[in-house]
C-alpha cells in the first residue's frame, strides 16, 4: 500500500496542463547529468547504482525431455560388479581383499 500512498502524493501536486487535460512535464535540466542520474532505473532507484549486474535469464522453461538429452551422458556407467583376483583368479567383489598377492589356495596353509 506504500505505492498507493505515493501515487496519491504525486497526483495531488498540481502540474501546469495542456488543453487537451495531459499534464505540462517540465524539460530536463540543462547541462551534463551525473552518473548517479544518468544510472537511475524505475523500480531500483539509485541504490542499484554504477555496481547493478545483470543476470542471464532463460526465455523459456526447459522441457524434462531435453533436460534428459542434455544430461543422459553425464549419468552414472555400470561398473564391472564382479571381477577376478590377480593373483589367484578367484572371483571376487572390487576393492575386497582375497589373497594378499600369495599364489595358489589361500586357504590352505603350511604350518
């Protein structure tokens, strides 16, 4: 409601009219603007100021099929879930221990 208030603010201030009823609207001031009111933008004011970055906007939303295509090959790869001991040639699951590199049975042992 603050912009209400505004707005009847700046109706109520009596500007000089033209015959056909649109408001006189003064000419701008004579002589080089600063930066400060070259700068101004509606809706920011001048706190936006020389330091006001623009973002990069998309114009349209991106459908779950092309979101799909895009990302398809960024997707996890199956991996191998079962491989064979070097040493031995058991199968064994990745990244488990099976025989330490000891060649033959490890189950049996030579005490």
């Amino acid at each position: 409601m603050a912009a209400a208030g505004w707005l009847r603010r700046a109706a109520a201030v009596s500007l000089p009219r033209l015959p056909s009823g649109l408001p006189l609207i003064p000419p701008p001031p004579s002589g080089p603007l600063t930066e400060a009111q070259s700068l101004v933008v509606p809706g920011l004011g001048a706190a936006a100021g020389p330091a006001m970055e623009l973002m990069a906007v998309p114009k349209k939303k991106v459908s779950k099929y092309k979101k799909g295509l895009r990302n398809g090959p960024k997707a996890l790869k199956p991996v191998p879930v079962i491989v064979r001991c070097r040493c031995c040639g058991r199968v064994k699951l990745p990244h488990f221990y099976c025989c330490s590199g000891e060649r033959g049975n490890p189950s049996e042992s030579n005490s």
